[in-house]
C-alpha cells in the first residue's frame, strides 16, 4: 500500500511560530514611514499591521469533498516478496483518493498544535486542496475506504487544537501592536522635541 503525500501537522511547531511572529512587530510597526505613521490613528496603524499577522485557522469544507477512484499498481505485503532481488512485487491496484477543499493558511498543515497524537495523518496539500489518499491491491479495495475515513476522523482534533491557538494569538495582537505604536508616538515626540533645542 502507498499513502497519497505526507505527514501533517509534523514540520514545525505552532507554538513556537506563533511566538516568532510576536517578535517581529516592533519592526512591522517602526517600518512605516514616518509621514505615513503621523497622518494615520491608532486605530489605522493597527489594522495596517494585522493584515500581514493575522492567521486565518483552517477549515475543511467536507460538503464539496470529491471522491475518485482509479487504476494503479500497488506493492505487495507478501513477506517474502519483499526480499526479492527486484524488491517488492508489484500487483494491479486501484488508487483511491479524496479532495476536499479548504480555508485558511496552508502552511498550518505543516505545524504541529499543543494538543497531538503519535500517529499524525496523512495527506498532500495542493493550493486550497487537502488530498487524501492511498494505492492498494485490487483485493483490498475496503482498506482504501478505511484508510480515509480513519484519515477524515483525525484532522478535527488537530483543527479544533490549531484553532484554540489561533484564537488566542489573534486575540492578543491589537493591544500588543498598539502598546508598539505608543511607543514610536514617544520615540518621534522626543525626537522632535530635541531637534527644536538643537535649532534653538
């Protein structure tokens, strides 16, 4: 049997790369220009900057999940078949798949939540397209459906688990981003008020 793509939610850890994303605001927000940052409100700057730091949770839209089915060729499990000098043989096979579109950032389908288990799914992303799937011998057609299902009922938990994160990261980014603009509002207002007295 082969597995359609990779391991999910195993790359990188969200946690930490949320933690990351904490600490490149200062530079977001001290970034923009000077005239740009003393025409517009607080209000204004922060909306600016969540645009690019806000993170969108994903979300699996199993209603439009399309199923196929097609011929393939599958390795064997015969024990002994795998000790062949060819390798292992190779037996007609059906490849059994489903897409199933989805929202979200696709790069959290590569980062592992707070909450997981040892046995992560499977699975091959492609644009806003989750591919499930697996080739197995024509004989054991049922496995594929098992394996999908299996597959299916998984990813909720690591979701559900994202989400929670998620939720909490977004939450805490208006009042940090504007804690920052505060404080390059003093940083320009004592540099102003130094460029007088060297005039003076």
């Amino acid at each position: 049997m082969a597995l359609i793509g990779d391991i999910l939610f195993y790359k990188g850890d969200l946690d930490a790369g949320l933690r990351h994303q904490f600490t490149l605001l200062p530079a977001a927000v001290d970034k923009i220009s000077e005239p740009t940052f003393n025409a517009k409100s607080d209000e204004e700057i922060v909306e600016l900057v969540l645009k690019d730091f806000r993170v969108e949770p994903l979300t699996l839209h199993t209603d439009q999940a399309e199923a196929k089915v097609e011929e393939g060729q599958a390795e064997t499990r015969d024990h002994f078949r795998y000790h062949l000098p060819n390798g292992p043989m190779k037996v007609p096979g059906l490849k059994a798949s489903k897409r199933i579109p989805f929202s979200g950032d696709p790069q959290l389908w590569k980062l592992k939540p707070n909450r997981y288990t040892l046995n992560p799914p499977y699975g091959e992303v492609r644009s806003n397209t989750l591919i499930i799937g697996i080739t197995v011998p024509a004989a054991q057609a049922n496995e594929a459906k098992e394996h999908i299902d299996s597959t299916l009922a998984k990813i909720p938990d690591y979701l559900n688990a994202q989400r929670a994160q998620l939720d909490e990261y977004n939450a805490r980014l208006p009042a940090e981003v504007a804690r920052l603009i505060q404080q390059r509002r003093g940083r320009l207002g004592t540099a102003a008020e130094l460029l007088k007295k060297l005039q003076g």
